[in-house]
C-alpha cells in the first residue's frame, strides 16, 4: 500500500530556469543536471529532492531579528545543527519565520532533501514521513510506522545535506520516537504554540514575538504604499493592534476592501459593541487559516484540557479584565478567584444526608486551592497564552487575546468574571498606608538615616495565606494575616522637602490571601531652624552687620547650614536690608547627578 499525504499541494508556481518544480504531490521533480537514484517500478528520485508544500511568504514580509537568531544554528565551534523550537503566541509569525528559512536554503541549493511536514498530528507527521521514505528509499511500507523508521535511519546514516521543518506541532506527544537525528549535515525546524519543559529540553529556544513598534509601522507603510492617505494614525494603530503580525495583515486587508484609513479603522476598533469577528476582511489575506479572533481557539482548548482540568479558560478569563501588562500572580489565588474558578467546575455534589443539604456551612471553602490556580496558569503559559517571569511573580496577556477572551465568555458570565476580577485585584493587594515623619532641616537639606516603626500586617507564617489552609488556622483565624510592628531603616535623601513623600513599595499591609503588600508613604515634615529659612533650594538669613563700616565694607564671618565657616565680603556703601548671595551653599538638589549641585546661601544685612 502506498500511503499518500492528507492534502495535495499545488505544484510550484514558478520553478525558475534552474530550480527543479514539484509534482502533484508535492514531490521534487529534477531537472536534467540532477543526478537520480533507480527503483523498480518507481520513478527516479532527484537530488536536491523536495516533500511536502513550504508556504509562500507573505505579502511585504519583514526579515525580522528572529531570522538572525534561526539563522545562528551552530553550537558554538561545534559543527552539529542543533534542533531549534521556534516558540510563541499565536499569529506572530513563526511559520513565516521557518518558511523564509527554507526558501533561503532551498534557493542557495544548500540542503539535499527538504523535507516540511503538518505537526498538528501524529498522522500528519507519520504521513510526510512514509512519503519521504518511499521516495528516497525506493520501499513503500505497509505501516507508516514502519516508513517512519526507516526514514530516521537514513536521516542518520546519509552523508547528504536535509532540513526537516515541523510546522505548529500541537502535542509534543506527537513526536515522540518520530524526532530527527542530531548530525553534522541535518538540521530541524520546530514551530509551536508549546513551551513544555520536555520539547525544549536538549533543543534551541528561539523566542518569537510580536513586532517591535518600528517593524509594525514599517509594515503598514508597505502594505499601503499605494495609498498613503490611509497612513493617518498609522503608529497609533499599531498600539491598538499590540503589534501582532497576524492582526496587522488581516487590519491592512480590511481597510483596504472597505476604502478606510487607519485612524476611521482605530474608531470601529474602539467600539466596543463591534467584535472582532467584524473586523476581519471577508478574505483573509497571506494563506491565513483564521481570523484574529478565533486563532487562539485552540491552544485554550487544549490548555483547558491539561491538569487541573477546566481552570484554564476561567482563569484568562480573569485575566482578560485586568492590566495586559502584568498583574500580580497572588490576585489569581485570591478567594474571589478561586470561587469564580469553582463556577467552571459546574455546580458542587449535593450531600448524601437530607439534613445537611439544608445546612450552610460556616465558610464556603472553594474546591480549588491556589496550587491548582497556578498550575493552570502554568498550563496556559506552555501554550503561550500568557507570560510569566522567571520567578512567575506576575502575569501578562496581550490586550487581542484578551478581547477575544472576552467576547468568548457566555452572556450569563460576563458581570461575574469583570467583578471576580475587580475583588480578585482588590483581595490581592494589601491597603496602603502613610506615616508623618519630622525632620530638620539639616536632616532634609543633606540626607539621614533614622529607624522608622508602623503598625501593621504580616503574612500569616503557619498558612501562607493561602487557600484551603486558611480556613483551618488557627494562628490567623483564617485571615491569611497577623497585626504587628516592624520597624524599617529609612535613608532619607538630600534635598528633601517639607511635604515630599517616600514610598516604600509593598512595605505596608500584607495581602490577604498571599498577596503583595500595600506601599507605605513616609510623609516629610520639616523642623523650623532658628537661623535659616528655605526657599525651594536656597537658604536665607539674617546678618546683624552693626560691625561693618557700612561705607567702607568689610568681612563677616558666617557659618554654614553643614557647619562650614564662611567669610562674606560686604561691598562698600551696604546698609540694612542689603542682600548678599554666597554661591553654592545652599540645599544640595534632589537626585542631583552632580553632588556638588547645591542651591545659593543669601544673607541679608540686619
């Protein structure tokens, strides 16, 4: 049996005076200076040989900073590719990425065999690869399986130049026993949504994002060329757009069939009563296989799917009503989150006693604690629908996945998610609080360093704040927190003034359920000084210049505000009221970079 691919692609729009084109089934056809290999029964197989269909690139493509990291494949001075996972959000063009590659290495006739394979499936890679294996080997197995083996063995024996680039692998599951070979002449392109620590392990991260805000202007410039009366607010559109790829071409194909520019696109995109379904051109330009709105569709189906099963897509939806550019991780194990996590559970088991279904227990405990929240927002970070640090301490989600979570959540749970969310950030955060704190005014004009004590509230130690354990402490009674007094070592800067405020961020109350801790703001007061007073900078006092011959003038000593002596020159002809200015030794300027940045000392004759 001869096992054939899922999909028959086109023939090669334009093979060149001297590149080889591709048959109906997206094998290499060679040309007559290529050399061939004889099976019986078969057609002869021609080096460079081609399977599979490499999507054209797209219309006015950017060769981006990814091309270069894809493009460094050496492992340092050794001369073994290594395989490279090309990783990222949906729509940044990470297929592009590995397409422009194989185009580049197929035109620079730098690889033999070119191999592009669906990973969307086991079967779809199983199936190039039987196809692949029957063309070089000249054996067409029963068994894709089978066809499979054979082809890897030859992939680690062959003296000849391959690629294989496996395109939006959905389950790394999939390849399992099926990846390529690591050899001196091979090399492997993965493009994926996943970023489990099993598929990168071993292999090269190349970390694809969104365009850089340059990049997606320049694109729009290139796509509208032809028109630059709809350039208006093009930058602009851009931010609207969070600089993804995807959502640029599909807003370029738009505005052009509607005649729009993109400053009347920014308005429909504003309104929110429009979805984003609505904003997509009835074509979708680039070979795109779904609208902006529906590309992420899949990866929170599977992420929904991963252990804890069903949190994940309650848990962006919590998200997607709160600050795309980071929030912290606590908010999302907070009781008001982990309560509208238990909505996606569906409805508790009524108790088996008839009596007790009657009763209302003392604290509704939800049946999700805070270790299953983060494990879902582990599980939807590995299929890049969110971001998280390395020390997992906050959460970001680009403003589009965020607005098509949004439309995504049934009308009987829109109020709740938005005010889920609101308490959720509200229970998150601790409350801040504001300390009044007297200084002189040398203390003020060249910096301090004093103990400061406040009241307040700590993490509970024995539960963490955290959720089940909260309910059964006792330490806390199940506040997640204790009152108490800490006391802080403040280095007040020079230059401070009466009024000024410092903050101390997240010195102040302790969230309730783990959260970060409010911000304390240490308010100065400054002391009256019985010789100097203050304007802004400057420093004024008062001389009793009785000594002074004030026709002839003279010299007085005068003390600084740090303690240096000073000798004033009075001009000739000085009477009371005659105001002296001594450069420099004044006030030392706040977050001045030149110490020596001081106001003015002016002295006034008594």
């Amino acid at each position: 049996m001869t096992t054939t691919p899922s999909t028959t692609p086109s023939p090669d729009p334009d093979p060149g005076p001297d590149r080889p084109g591709v048959d109906a089934r997206g094998v290499q056809i060679g040309d007559h200076n290529t050399q061939h290999n004889h099976f019986a029964g078969r057609t002869p197989v021609s080096w460079p040989h081609r399977v599979g269909l490499v999507p054209g690139l797209a219309d006015q493509r950017l060769d981006r900073l990814a091309d270069q990291d894809l493009a460094a494949a050496l492992t340092g001075e050794q001369t073994v590719m290594v395989c490279q996972v090309l990783a990222g959000l949906g729509g940044v063009g990470k297929t592009q990425l590995a397409a422009n590659l194989a185009h580049q290495w197929w035109q620079h006739r730098r690889v033999d065999l070119l191999l592009w394979a669906s990973a969307t499936s086991r079967s779809a890679v199983l199936t190039r690869y039987a196809q692949a294996a029957a063309d070089i080997t000249g054996v067409e197995d029963p068994n894709p399986e089978d066809a499979a083996v054979r082809l890897l063995a030859w992939l680690s024996s062959t003296d000849r130049r391959w690629l294989v680039v496996l395109d939006d692998l959905t389950d790394p599951q999939d390849l399992t026993g099926l990846w390529p070979p690591t050899t001196p002449t091979g090399r492997t392109v993965v493009t994926t949504r996943r970023r489990d620590a099993a598929l990168l392990a071993g292999r090269r991260l190349v970390d694809v994002g969104v365009f850089d805000p340059a990049e997606a202007v320049t694109y729009l410039h290139a796509k509208l060329a032809g028109h630059p009366d709809r350039l208006d607010q093009a930058q602009e559109l851009a931010a609207d757009l969070g600089f993804l790829p995807l959502a640029l071409a599909q807003a370029a194909a738009y505005l052009m069939d509607r005649g729009l520019t993109c400053g009347e696109y920014r308005k429909r995109f504003a309104d929110r009563r429009r979805r984003l379904a609505e904003l997509m051109p009835d074509t979708l330009p680039d070979g795109h296989q779904a609208t902006v709105a529906t590309t992420w569709s899949l990866s929170i189906e599977l992420a929904d799917a991963m252990a804890p099963a069903g949190l994940a897509r309650p848990l962006l939806e919590l998200a997607s009503h709160l600050d795309p550019n980071g929030v912290p991780t606590t908010v999302f194990t907070t009781l008001a989150a982990l309560r509208y996590l238990d909505r996606g559970l569906g409805p508790p088991p009524r108790p088996a006693r008839f009596l007790a279904a009657w009763r209302k227990p003392p604290q509704a405990r939800p049946r999700v604690g805070a270790a299953d929240a983060r494990d879902a927002l582990h599980c939807l970070q590995r299929l890049s629908l969110i971001s998280l640090p390395a020390d997992a301490s906050e959460v970001r989600v680009h403003a589009l996945v965020q607005r098509a979570t949004r439309e995504q959540i049934p009308p009987d749970r829109r109020a709740v998610a938005q005010e889920s969310a609101t308490a959720a950030l509200r229970q998150g955060r601790g409350t801040d609080g504001i300390l009044r704190f007297d200084l002189t005014l040398e203390q003020a004009a060249f910096g301090h360093e004093a103990p400061i004590t406040v009241d307040t509230a700590v993490t509970c130690d024995r539960c963490q704040g955290e959720i089940p354990a909260i309910f059964d402490c006792g330490t806390c009674a199940g506040q997640g927190r204790l009152k108490t007094r800490r006391t802080l070592t403040l280095k007040f800067p020079a230059g401070l003034q009466d009024g000024m405020r410092i903050r101390l961020a997240n010195q102040y109350e302790a969230g309730r359920y783990g959260g970060v801790g409010g911000d304390l703001y240490v308010e100065i007061h400054e002391l009256p000084h019985d010789r100097f007073t203050r304007t802004g900078d400057d420093l004024h006092c008062t001389l009793d210049g009785s000594g002074i011959d004030h026709a002839a003038g003279g010299v007085l000593p005068v003390v600084g505000l740090d303690g240096t002596p000073l000798r004033v020159r009075v001009p000739p002809r000085a009477h009371p009221g005659t105001r002296i200015r001594v450069r420099g030794h004044g006030v030392p300027h706040l977050r001045q970079t030149d110490p020596a940045g001081r106001g003015d000392l002016y002295l006034t004759l008594g």
